[in-house]
C-alpha cells in the first residue's frame, strides 16, 4: 500500500514538474524575454568596463559613434544609468554590477547640494536611490529619497496645484508657471514619501498635480500637451504650448508616452478609478496612431512622415507603461489587450532594426531626444534603455505571475 502511495505521490510531482516546464517554455517561445534581459545584462556589464569616474554618467551615443557621451550629476538624465544597475542587478545577482550600482548612485547624493531649479529629481533621484532602496532597503537611501521628495515639493504653487517644472522658462519663455507632462513620472517620489514617514502633504500635492494636469494638459481627444502654462495670480489655465514637439497641437509621442505611465502609475498610488481611465483611453490613443512597422515617430503629426525620425525611446516608455496598466484591468479581453500592445513595442525593439547588438554600447537605437533644438536626433539614448530593461523585468514578473 505504501509503495502504491509513493509512485502516486512521484506521478502528480512529475506532472506537476511537466506542466510547469510546459509552461515556462510556452512563455520563452512567445517571446524570449529572459534571453533579452540577460542581453541587457551583458550590455550594462560593456558599459561598465569603459567608465572609470562615477560622476560621469552615460547620455547618448551619437550617429557613428561607439561610446557613450557623458554628462554630470546635474543633467536630468543622471539617475537612468544608476538606474539601469539596479535592474542588471536584480536580474542578475552579479555582486559587480550591484557593486557599481552603488558606485553610480553615490555621487548622487551631491544633487541636492545646489537650490532646486528643476522638476527632474524624480528621474534624478527615484530611478537611481529609489531603484537601490527598493532592492537593498539602505536607509541612507531611505533618508535621502524622503529629503528629496521635500525638496521637489518646494516648486508645488498651491494656486495653481502642480509642480513648477523651469523656472527659468518663466523669463525666457513668457511662461509664468509652466508645467510639462514629464512631470507626472516625478510624482512617484511624493507619493513613495508620503508612504515611508514623509508628509501625508506629499501625497495631496502629487493627486491635485495629477488632477490638474488631466484638465489642462489633456485634450479632449486624449492627446497631450507638452507643457501648461498658467498664471501665477490666481492660477488659471492660460494655454497648451509644446516645446519638443512640432506644433503647439501636435502629438508629441514621448509625451503621450510619459501620460500613459504617470496616469497608471498615480491610479496604482491611489486607487481612484478617474486616472485608470484616463491612462486607458491615453494608451488607446497611442495604439491608434501607431504606424504599420509599430514603432512611432518622434511626433505622430510630423509632416514629414514617412521620412520623419523615429523614437525607440518613446516606444520603450509606453511599453513599460502598457505592461503595468495591464495589471489593472478588470477583463481578460484588457489585459491581454494592453500586454499584448506592450510585447509588440518590445518585439520591434528587441529586432535587429532597433537593438544595437555590436555597433555600440548602447541596448537600442534610434532614438529622438529634441528634434526642434537638433539634439539627439536618431541616437541611442539612456533613457531608451532604461525603459526598456525596466519593460523588459516587467513583463518577465507578469508571466511569471509575480507582483511588479
């Protein structure tokens, strides 16, 4: 009787071992995702070993070119390459990476040693220390994250509800109080505040920006502005400008990008339905203007298209943030909808078109950093590629059915 017991107890483990092998490699056949991170991997690891100052940060890789151009510690891209480790990190467990993951982040520190002139910090600061607490729970980053969040909450004007994105813009641009919709990413560093002993203030400011924001910088037709201009008397809403994008009313892709992750990222946050809605019918809008070979130009009203440049970086952006607005969705029929929008953007990435395999250090190309100021036009840029692996590390999460 016993022995009968025991091949029934070996059978159902071994089916049970069959149908997860099954399983996993159902997942590795649809996509490939975990080869594709351990890609990343090895390109985080090329880049390492041609850097040798930790305040200098890579930036882009210009057409023709093979390195990495660096910037310091005050560019507002300065935490993606920090960021970039701590996901290499947490893909890999390589205690070099992790090593050179605090190495990055360190000099960090050093960007709150000057006044606060910028809306940037949470790309600054959350994507390097935010990434670093997240996987070590340093409470020097703790700390640090929560000085932060207060010093970002110096630029919130409470007549008009958001966060003052260039000051300098005010005098150079004629816009008094000028809000980007970049800015919704920064807002995650509020409302991590607000949860982890910082001002229960945090969070009410990061929900009045959001909501503002859907009323002004949202049109009608779920496209975005790329900045708000309001005045600073009593706070009303002035105009829509852009300032990356071609026209005032155009779409400005990375934009609606930055929308679609902001508005997931502040329904996640707080639960309200409004801003689950919102991202749904901004991420409809970017499925809809998608061309046929599914990665976007760099302004989906460009006149110049087909000719016009393209932006992986943009792609990479709402790839991440279709995948996590995927985990919200109340159907099947959504969920997949949104997941599957998101495997389309990162196939194309991941194909020889996009991925830069051996012609530089970076993981993607072509990429559009500002193409009215004739700046990183068809590059790869760092946050291309942080977007990307971060895309990446989601999805792998879902379909190991993990929390993101």
């Amino acid at each position: 009787m016993e022995k009968r017991f025991n091949k029934i107890v070996t059978l159902f483990a071994g089916l049970g071992l069959l149908v997860s092998c099954v399983s996993e490699n159902k997942i590795e056949e649809t996509f490939g995702v975990k080869k594709l991170v351990d890609n990343c991997v090895e390109k985080t690891i090329l880049t390492i070993n041609g850097l040798t100052d930790a305040d200098s940060l890579p930036r882009n890789i210009l057409q023709g070119q093979a390195e990495w151009n660096k910037v310091g510690i005050h560019d507002w891209t300065s935490g993606f390459w920090p960021g970039i480790l701590w996901y290499a990190y947490e893909a890999s467990g390589d205690s070099t990476i992790l090593s050179n993951a605090r190495k990055f982040t360190e000099p960090l520190y050093g960007v709150l040693d000057v006044p606060v002139d910028n809306h940037d910090l949470g790309f600054m600061l959350n994507c390097s220390f935010g990434n670093g607490y997240r996987l070590t729970k340093d409470s020097a980053y703790h700390d640090f994250l929560l000085v932060a969040a207060d010093s970002l909450a110096t630029l919130f004007n409470p007549k008009v509800g958001t966060i003052l994105s260039w000051p300098a813009m005010g005098e150079k641009m004629g816009w008094p109080h000028n809000t980007i919709i970049d800015n919704m990413i920064n807002l995650e560093l509020l409302f991590w505040a607000s949860k982890n002993g910082g001002s229960h203030d945090l969070y009410d400011m990061a929900v009045r920006h959001a909501e503002t924001c859907m009323n002004t910088l949202v049109r009608p037709d779920y496209t975005i502005y790329h900045v708000a201009v309001f005045d600073t008397i009593n706070g009303h809403f002035i105009k829509g400008v852009t300032h990356q994008g071609y026209s005032d009313n155009s779409m400005w892709t990375r934009g609606q990008g930055w929308g679609i992750y902001g508005y997931t990222m502040v329904y996640r946050e707080t639960g309200n339905e409004k801003f689950l809605d919102l991202a749904e019918k901004l991420a409809d809008k970017f499925i809809e203007r998608l061309p046929e070979d599914g990665i976007p130009y760099w302004d989906f009203d460009c006149p110049s298209i087909p000719n016009a440049p393209k932006d992986a970086s943009a792609a990479a952006v709402a790839a991440s943030a279709m995948l996590e607005l995927s985990t919200f969705m109340k159907s099947e029929e959504l969920t997949t909808k949104y997941k599957d929008a998101a495997v389309s953007l990162l196939t194309r990435l991941s194909s020889d078109d996009y991925s830069s395999k051996d012609k530089n250090k970076a993981m993607l190309m072509h990429s559009t950093g500002h193409y009215p100021n004739g700046s990183e036009i068809d590059a790869s840029i760092i946050y291309a590629d942080y977007y990307y692996i971060e895309a990446l590390t989601r999805l792998k999460k879902i379909n190991e059915g993990r929390r993101l």
